[in-house]
C-alpha cells in the first residue's frame, strides 16, 4: 500500500501468460508466490483495503482511470506456504504461518471473455502460536469479494471469550467454528 501499512515480499515467482499491451490486457494462465510474507500494520485502516480493493475491478470504460487499469485475468493463482506478520509495539510478530491460497478464474473485468466458469478461491492457514487452523474456500462475486464456508478449528477459547460475554480467565479449551463469511468493501462516498 502507499502508506505501508500493508506490504507483501515475495522471494520467487513464476508467471505463465500474454502480455497484450496495445490491447490492454494482462492475461497469465498460471500465477505462484513461493513462501510470501504479508506484513500488517497495527494503524491498517479501511482506507487502506478499500484502495487496494478498487484495483481487482476495472472501472467502465467511461471512467478516466480505464485506460490506466488493464483487463487481468488469472486462470490459477497460488501463494504456497506464507506467513502473516502483524505489527505490534514497533515489532513484527508471526501471527499465521502454512497459509495456502489458491484463486481460479480471476478476472477484473465486467466483460470476462465469455468465460463460463465462475471465480473460486481457497485460503487456508495456521496460527503460528496456537494448535488452531483455519480453512475459508468459496467463490468471488462480480465485484470480486470473496463469499464462502469458513472453518476454524482448535482455536483457544480465551481468544473469542470477549464474544461470548466472557472474561479470558474464566474460560478454558478449544473451540472448533464454522459458518459463511463475506468480505465487503464499501467505496468512499
């Protein structure tokens, strides 16, 4: 991001594809980020996700910043093994590690080629100081926010007491979750 409050390094990349400039697109049949590391500041803000959440979809063709932003589209995106760090007191800390994510038939366009498959993606991940691991997979809807079944297992039940109307303390165990979680990102008005 600009304000680095959201940084990715990414020691290899393999990207397979056409590159077709004169035509605006930036079609790759194969994407892959070996062993990435996503870092997080304490101060990330909406503001932040929200202008990085406008580059997944190209404006209409009316909109100045069209011709800017090219057609994308991602048959197969996969980030193998990576590792969230979260900022705090001026220090990174790993806070999710084994993280895998896959995207199939990713496209940033509203004219998505005719292609008949629907976009999907797979994240998975484990807490790097717990037993707990989560598994999110579903599809992308046309404004490319992701929707689907979210499982997380063994996580400490001290970390969700605050949601239960409990204090840490008077809790102990191990808490498996599962329901549908849907990412929205609302443009500044």
């Amino acid at each position: 991001s600009k304000n680095n409050q959201l940084s990715l390094k990414v020691p290899a990349v393999r990207l397979e594809g056409n590159i077709e400039p004169f035509a605006q697109k930036l079609l790759l049949s194969s994407v892959l980020f070996r062993e990435p590391q996503v870092f997080l500041d304490d101060k990330l803000s909406s503001e932040t996700l929200q202008s990085l959440s406008s580059l997944s979809v190209r404006p209409p063709p009316d909109d100045p910043l069209f011709k800017m932003i090219p057609e994308i589209g991602v048959k197969l995106f996969i980030a193998d093994n990576g590792t969230l760090y979260a900022h705090r007191a001026k220090k990174a800390v790993k806070t999710w590690q084994e993280l895998q994510l896959s995207v199939k038939n990713f496209n940033n366009s509203a004219q998505s080629n005719g292609t008949p498959y629907q976009p999907s993606f797979r994240l998975s991940g484990e807490h790097a100081r717990t037993k707990a691991f989560f598994n999110w997979q579903g599809a992308l809807n046309n404004k490319n926010q992701p929707n689907g079944n979210i499982k997380l297992n063994n996580i400490p039940v001290r970390e969700i007491a605050p949601f239960l109307a409990s204090k840490p303390k008077e809790i102990n165990g191990t808490a498996d979750i599962s329901g549908l979680l849907s990412l929205t990102l609302e443009e500044n008005k």
